[in-house]
C-alpha cells in the first residue's frame, strides 16, 4: 500500500523535530513511502535551521503565511498523492513499528478510513520518559458525544491516525476557523457520512505534555 507521512511544524524546538523525524525514518516499515515536513511559516531561528538541515534528507514544504493547523493540513492533504496519509505532530514520537501495523490492519480492514493507535503522553521536562497517562481506545469506538459538550469523547487520537484522504475531502476536510478540536469536529462529521473509524488498541504513539 502506498502511504503518505505528513507532519506540521510550527516553530517546534529543533530537539524535538529532529526526534520525530527520525522516529519515521527508523519505522520498519518495508517498503518506500513519502514522506514531508510542511511548516506553517515559522519564525524561530532554530526550528528554521533544524529545517535546513532535514532538507538533504526529506521534502520540506514551506508556508509564506501562517495559516494555522487546520488550514495547513488541509493542504497537505491537497498535495498528498496517496490515498491513505498518515498523521504525527512534529514535537512527539512514533514506535518504530507504528506504520507497518497500521498498514498491515488497513490492508486486512479495507472498509476502515480512519485508524488511530493508543498513546502514551510524557513529560517533556523528564529526561526519563516516564508514561503520565496511556488511552484506552476501544478497537470499535463509538461517537458518543454532542458538538459544543465541555467533555467530548472523542473517536481516535488525532496525531496517531491513519486516514484515508478520499473520506476526509469527501466532509470539506477541516474547518479552518477552529482552532481547537478540530479533529472531534471532523470526526463528527465523517461519522455522520458513514465513514468507519477504527483503533489499534496497542500503544504506538508518545504524545509530548507541557502541562
């Protein structure tokens, strides 16, 4: 199956980009895939030369305006010439095996247009990462929750999915006026057009907690 790796980048310290690039190129995943940084415009000095350095390595698309997160990845969905994209934030870290079982479930599930993994959310202050919380996604997740609830169950974690391209252009993709939850709001929207959401219930992903 062809994939698409598209990660975001804002102005993320250069440690930590350079750590989630390499959790992708590390991936055992056994055949090519492409794979590209898109960044939103940044501004700082680090994160601007950490891109310079990555772009002997991979393709680098670069902003001329901040557009914001969800505007940027609708566009990286445009230029994405697969039909399945595979989402990470750029300050976070994949297991190595993340793609190849994602892919391997995809290829077996080929009705399924958006899978997401389990994480675990770390402290970005300890030199040992040590797991603060881990999910606990059900392998078929329910939407469960109405729009505008202070607590939202929502379907998948955003940054671990895998989602067919097709589906999530077929809702308009992301409203590019929300700035927060706008994953909860797309999934209720491809939810409500038939689109099946599915989640490997093991623990792929370790998300980056400031707070």
């Amino acid at each position: 199956m062809r994939i698409t790796v598209a990660i975001p980048v804002y102005n993320t310290p250069p440690d930590y980009l350079i750590e989630a690039v390499y959790s992708i190129i590390r991936q055992d995943y056994p055949h090519p895939f492409r794979f590209f940084l898109i960044d939103d415009a940044s501004t700082d000095p680090g994160t601007l030369s950490m891109l310079d350095h990555l772009s002997s390595m991979i393709e680098i698309i670069r902003m001329h305006d901040n557009v914001g997160l969800p505007a940027l990845l609708n566009y990286a969905l445009e230029v994405c010439d697969t039909e399945y994209m595979v989402r990470m934030d750029s300050d976070d870290v994949s297991h190595y095996q993340r793609i190849r079982h994602q892919v391997e479930y995809l290829i077996e599930n080929p009705d399924v247009d958006v899978l997401g993994t389990n994480l675990y959310a770390f402290s970005h202050q300890s030199v040992k990462r040590y797991p603060l919380f881990t999910t606990s996604h059900p392998e078929n997740p329910e939407f469960r929750a109405e729009r505008g609830e202070k607590q939202r169950f929502w379907l998948v974690n955003h940054a671990t999915v895998v989602y067919r391209k097709s589906a999530v252009l077929e809702v308009g993709g992301y409203d590019e006026e929300m700035l927060r939850g706008q994953d909860v709001e797309l999934w209720e929207r491809m939810y409500a057009n038939g689109a099946l959401f599915r989640n490997l219930t093991g623990c792929y992903y370790a998300w980056r907690r400031y707070n």
